[in-house]
C-alpha cells in the first residue's frame, strides 16, 4: 500500500510541477472561460423565460 501512496504522490508531484512556471497565465485563462460561460448560460436563461 506504501508504495501505491508514493506513486501517486509522485504521479501528481509530476504533473503539478509545470504550475509555478506558467505564473498567473493558468488563473486568467480559467477566468476567462468561467466569466464566458457565465455570460453564455445567462444569455440562455434569458431566451427561455422570452417564450414561456
């Protein structure tokens, strides 16, 4: 079981290094995306109540 734990932990130590690299670029690309789909669902929401 120790090593399945330490394999992970390594597995994701890998995969999270990348993240200090790319600064705050990875936090303003996922801003972006929720405030789009923010604004997409709103504009959805509006069109439905149009035809009730």
């Amino acid at each position: 079981m120790d090593t399945f734990v330490f394999a992970l932990r390594d597995f994701f130590e890998f995969l999270f290094s990348f993240m200090p690299s790319t600064g705050a670029a990875i936090n303003l690309i996922f801003i972006g995306l929720i405030t789009f789909f923010t604004f997409y669902w709103i504009k959805e929401m509006a069109g439905h109540s149009k035809k009730q």
